[in-house]
C-alpha cells in the first residue's frame, strides 16, 4: 500500500501520467493482405504504398481499398523507396546484376512510368524533375558504354524524348607513345578518363528560359537544348571543379553568372601551410558572366579570386556582391559590374576586408543586412556569425564593429526600436543608429562541441502570435514574450523543466496560454505566467519501439520541411498554363501559400495538384492534439493521441505487446496507418 501511495505521489509531483490511456481508439478500416506486409510509407502527397509478398501496393486512404498494383518485386527493401520532392512521384531502387534497377512510379495510379531495364541502364548517378520543363533529367550508366549518358523523360508519360550519350565523354587527348612507361601512362590516361566519364553533375540542371537548360559538370558548364538535348553553347572549366553554381536575374535578363571553385594549378606554385606545419593546394573562384543565347562571354575575363572558395551572391541593382570564402579570417568583400566584372569597390578595385564570408542577407529600407561566417579552429564549436549593415552604393559598413550572432539567421523584421532578427539559437533585436541589441536575447543552450549538436535540443523554438513572439529559451529554461512594436522582453512565468531530460522544442499559442512539447512531455503556460497543466508520458525502454518513435519524428520531420519548401513557382506556372478553371483555381491558391520558395520539385497534374491543394490547407490548422508511445500497462503500449487544450491522454491505439510496431503516422490528415497483424493494416483517423 505505501508503495502505491508513493507512486501516485511521485505521479502528481512530476506530472507522469499513468492510468487510465486505454481508452482504446477504433480503426477507421482494416485491410487484409495475401502475403505478410513488410513495410509501408506515406507519399508527399498523402497516399498510402505498402509492400506485401512481392507486390506494391497503393491504397484509397479513405477507405483501405487496393486501388493499384505492381507484381514482381522480390526482397524490395524499405531503403528502395524514395520520393522525389512534394511531387506524385517516387523511385523504386533495386540492385540487379551488374548495376541497379530503377522504376519511375505514379504514386496515384501506380503507373509504372519508366523502367531502367528496358533503357539498358545499369546504374542512376542522379535524377531531377524539372516541372517548367515537364522533364525528369537522369544521368545514367548504360550497359557496356563504360561512361555516364544524359536520359530526359516527359514527367506525365514516361516515355522518353530524347537520349545524349555524348556529353559526358572525356577526350583522351594524345597518346603516350608505346614502350613499357607509354603504356603505363596510356593506361593511367585512360582510367582517369573513364571516372570522368561516369561523373555526375554538381548541381541539379537549371532551366534558363523555355529553350535552354543548363548542367553544371566538374569539367564544364553546358547549355543544351531540352526539347532535343542538343548542345547549344559549353564552357570548359580548365580543370575539374570541386563546386560549381549558377544564378540569373531579372536584373541582367539574358545573361546567366557561372561560379566555380576549383583547384589551384600548381604551376603557379599556390600552396597553404597548416598549423602542422603540412602544406597542399589551394583552391581558387572565378566568376563567369555568360549570353544564356550564344554562350559567348559578357566580360572580358571572369572574375578570379586566389585561395578562394564558391562565394555566395547577391545581385543588386548596382552590381554584385561578392564575398568569396577564404582560409583567412579577414576575407574580401567586393561589387562587381554587370557590364565588365571588374571591382567597385575599395582601393583600386580590390574590396574591403570583413570578418568571414557572406552566407545570409536581408535586404530592407537601410541597405543589406549580411551575415558572415567565419570558421574559428580555435574554439571548437564550429562557425562564428557577424552581423552588419552594408550601404550598396559605396560599400560602407554602418557599424564600426561587427555584431556577433549565434546560430544561423532565419528571418528579420524591421520594427518601430529596430531591426528584430532570428536566428537558429537566438532572438534579439538591433538598434540601427547604435548596433546596440536591445534585450538580453532568449538563446538555445550551446553544446560543448559542433559534433554533439542536435537539432530538437539546441535549436531556439519560438512562435509569432500577432504582434508578440514566444520563444524558449533552453540557457536559462525560461518562456519569454517578445512585444515586437515596444522592443520590450518579459518572462512568461518561473523556469520550465521537462521530465526525461527532454527539452520543448515546439510552441503553439492557444487562447488561454501557450503550449510547449517535446516527444514525451506537454505542458500549457498561461500569459500570465500560471501553470494550466504539466503532464508525462514516459517513453518506452524497448529498442524497437525507440526505433519506431525515432521513425516517426523523421516522417514528421519529413512532413513540416516538405510543407515549409513547397514549390510555388510550379504551381503558379502551372495555373497560368492551365484552361481548366480548377486547375488555374488550386494552381494560384498553392502559389499564394506556399511562398516562392523553389520553382523544382511538382509534377503539375491536375490530380496532383488537388491532392497537393488539400494538404495544404490540412497543414495550415493548428493540430488539437498530439500523439505519444508510451507504456499503458505493464509491459502493454500504446499510441496516445494528447489533448491539447487538456493535456489529458484521449485515446490509444493499443499496441499490446508488440515491442516493434510498424506503422506510418501522417499528421497532416491526422492518420495513423498501423500494422496489427502480419498480413493487416489499421487506419486510425483522429
């Protein structure tokens, strides 16, 4: 008895909750299978594929029904699957003989769109879908051909439209003569030949305008024409490159800039020396500027910058700033001119010096706000952040002194007292006539070293909620209320800790307080600082249920990031194109929410893009609840959906006693798809 009385005591001190979670949850529909289900995955789209004996199938997830099928897929690992983008599109990856087999599959009908067997491919080194273009780009490996080939695929049918196996061959140039040294080196020749051969590219291709599509290759930049994959223009990197990139802008139209980073040539005798003592090559950046219709040079000679690294852009209405990495703290800032490439600013052309290189800016009323990084060996944490406001005109720094960051910018806000920033691991706000921050900033707590970092823990949750922002601060364990228009800080109530040694790593904003999670723990704080429920739901020992938790938070993972990067650009083009008024309709709603993030990624079927307009607007309600694996019984467990407004546990998916549950958990239609039995699913809808 006092063993009971004690636990029940050390329940309500902690906020564990114990009984009663078996409230079990009914299954919305039970699907039988002939042969025992190995794995299942949700699409990006939403739609269920499950592998069951040697099939695939697809099911209605409204109703369990088995809508499509694809027969004849012996062993298909879980790791074959993979989706491609937000699109209705995914890849079945296989190994045969010699090589890999892959399999372009319609995850609405199961239409097998293409077969790399029928190709004669034996190996993929990359694909992408270029949904302006309505193409899928492969480079492959073909049977015999010892070289990498270029394969372009109409996204909608599958069929091929044109092949180039021609651009990827490296020329051998001339032979080493005979004898038993010519040999050698003949044959060294030729070995080097055939891995450039079977390189992929650098870069995802990029479609300058409807009739060019440029690939970026360690060995050359080419322009081709992908209606018939002919060439149109090349230009040669005088060497492998190690990264290449490429932008345009509506400022320049016509004219597409080339960055590469490539190695130094040694015959310029270009060395660094280590803190060892240890020397080797450097690298080195040059800046092309390129007519997207001929290929010809814009500038007289690319822009190059010794011991340098791939710079970061931004094309400003006066120029292009340009900051390329170097292994020096102090680093080169510089505009260029469109018209000639040459230096603007600093003494004689040459720059300005500034701590680190440039890897984020805003650009607002008062000029750029740049972030520089700047990797500091010494102190063992990874890289150091700069923050400072750089007038585009002159090139004139506002603040005499760089402003330390922590963590990587993520957005800003110019207020009334200032300029509010957010980064990964801080909040703060900037006087810009001072450089002074305002507050003393909630920050996510560091950890001791860069290689111990975990996102959940170390990141800064926070939340906008009209003109207030919420955000915890995992240093001090602390909920802080930002009021953007005052500049003003206050905590919200005394220190938060979770049990478990779990840290909130999400916020939400109800009416009556905000409420913080993590994967075991929920609690709700009202805005005046008073504790409305704290509750526990203790995770698991077994391996395979972490392993399924664990599973679980990548897929949800998986769900916010390919909500948070969908494809507006696509889908706007597709409306534009569209004469079905639902098709224009959905197209320009997805735009609109979506926000021009990435023109890449969608395959714009009408179809497609309702599935993808419902679960948008899914994704855009605040979810009621949250769902737990937790122990509900001795040795018993169980998915338990949490009320958010309660705490309290609502219902359970009991899971019995299956110490490895395989199920997929779709949040964004509030769907739990459960494996309860070798040759069955469950669907749960919450």
């Amino acid at each position: 008895m006092k063993k009971i009385k004690a636990l029940l005591f050390t329940a309500l001190l902690f906020g564990i909750v114990l009984l009663p979670l078996k409230a079990q949850k009914s299954s919305t529909w039970v699907t039988t299978f002939d042969g025992p289900v190995a794995w299942q995955r949700v699409t990006a789209l939403g739609q269920l594929v499950v592998y069951s004996g040697n099939s695939l199938i697809g099911l209605n997830t409204e109703t369990g029904d088995k809508i499509w099928r694809i027969d004849g897929l012996p062993n298909l690992n879980i790791d074959s699957y993979q989706g491609i983008g937000n699109s209705n599109f995914f890849t079945l990856i296989t190994p045969v003989e010699n090589g890999s087999q892959f399999r372009l599959i319609n995850s609405l009908n199961g239409k097998v769109l293409m077969n790399s067997v029928d190709q004669g491919v034996t190996d993929i080194l990359s694909t992408d879908i270029l949904p302006r273009l309505g193409l899928l780009l492969m480079v492959v490996e073909k049977i015999g051909a010892n070289q990498a080939s270029l394969i372009a695929c109409d996204i909608n049918t599958g069929s091929i439209r044109w092949a180039n196996d021609e651009i990827f061959k490296v020329d051998l140039g001339q032979s080493f003569g005979s004898g038993a040294l010519g040999g050698l080196l003949n044959q060294a020749a030729s070995t080097l030949a055939n891995e450039a051969n079977k390189q992929g590219l650098m870069a995802s291709p990029m479609a300058l305008d409807d009739n060019s599509l440029l690939l970026l290759h360690p060995n050359f930049s080419y322009c081709i024409n992908p209606e018939t994959g002919e060439e149109i223009w090349n230009i040669p990197n005088e060497g492998s490159a190690i990264r290449v990139n490429a932008e345009t802008t509506s400022l320049q139209p016509g004219t597409v800039f080339i960055g590469v980073e490539r190695e130094q040539r040694q015959s310029s005798g270009a060395t660094f020396t280590t803190s060892t003592g240890s020397s080797g090559p450097t690298t080195e950046f040059l800046l092309h500027a390129v007519e997207i219709g001929s290929g010809k040079p814009i500038w007289k000679n690319p822009y190059k910058e010794n011991n340098a690294s791939l710079s970061r852009l931004i094309l400003d209405e006066s120029g292009i700033i340009i900051s390329p990495p170097t292994s020096g703290f102090k680093v080169s800032l510089n505009k260029l001119s469109y018209e000639t490439g040459e230096g603007m600013w600093g003494k004689k052309g040459k720059g300005i010096k500034v701590k680190g290189s440039i890897v984020d800016y805003e650009l607002f009323e008062e000029g750029y706000l740049v972030v520089n990084s700047y990797d500091n060996a010494w102190n063992n944490v990874g890289d150091e952040f700069y923050v400072n406001i750089i007038n585009p005109a002159d090139g004139t720094l506002r603040f005499d002194k760089d402003i330390k960051l922590s963590g990587d910018l993520i957005s800003t806000e110019l207020m009334d007292k200032g300029l509010l920033y957010i980064t990964s691991l801080e909040i703060n706000m900037l006087n810009l006539t001072s450089g002074d921050q305002l507050f003393d900033s909630p920050q996510a707590a560091k950890p001791l070293d860069a290689s111990n970092f975990d996102p959940l823990k170390h990141s800064l949750p926070y939340v906008n909620h009209g003109g207030m922002l919420y955000a915890f601060s995992s240093k001090d364990d602390i909920l802080y209320e930002i009021n953007k228009s005052a500049g003003t800080l206050r905590a919200v109530g005394s220190k938060i800790k979770f049990e478990g040694k779990e840290v909130p790593y999400q916020l939400e904003v109800h009416t009556d307080g905000v409420v913080l999670s993590a994967e075991q723990n929920i609690m709700k704080v009202g805005m005046d600082g008073t504790v409305k429920y704290q509750n526990y739901y203790p995770a698991p020992r077994q391996s395979g249920l972490l392993r399924a938790v664990a599973a679980a938070q990548a897929l949800r993972a998986a769900y916010i990031g390919a909500v948070s990067a969908a494809y507006s650009a696509a889908f706007a083009e597709a409306a534009s194109q569209s004469d079905d008024a639902l098709g224009q309709q959905i197209g320009n709603e997805l735009s609109q929410g979506f926000g021009a993030l990435s023109s890449q990624g969608f395959a714009y079927s009408k179809d497609a893009m309702s599935f993808a307009n419902a679960r948008f607007k899914a994704s855009a309600k605040t979810p009621e609840f949250m769902f737990v694996l937790t122990e509900t019984d001795k040795k018993e467990f169980g998915l338990v959906q949490v009320d958010k407004l309660t705490g309290n546990a609502v219902s359970t998916i009991d899971l019995n006693k299956d110490k490895e549950p395989s199920y997929e958990l779709d949040e964004i239609f509030s769907r739990v798809y459960y494996r309860s039995a070798v040759n069955q699913i469950e669907c749960y809808q919450f």
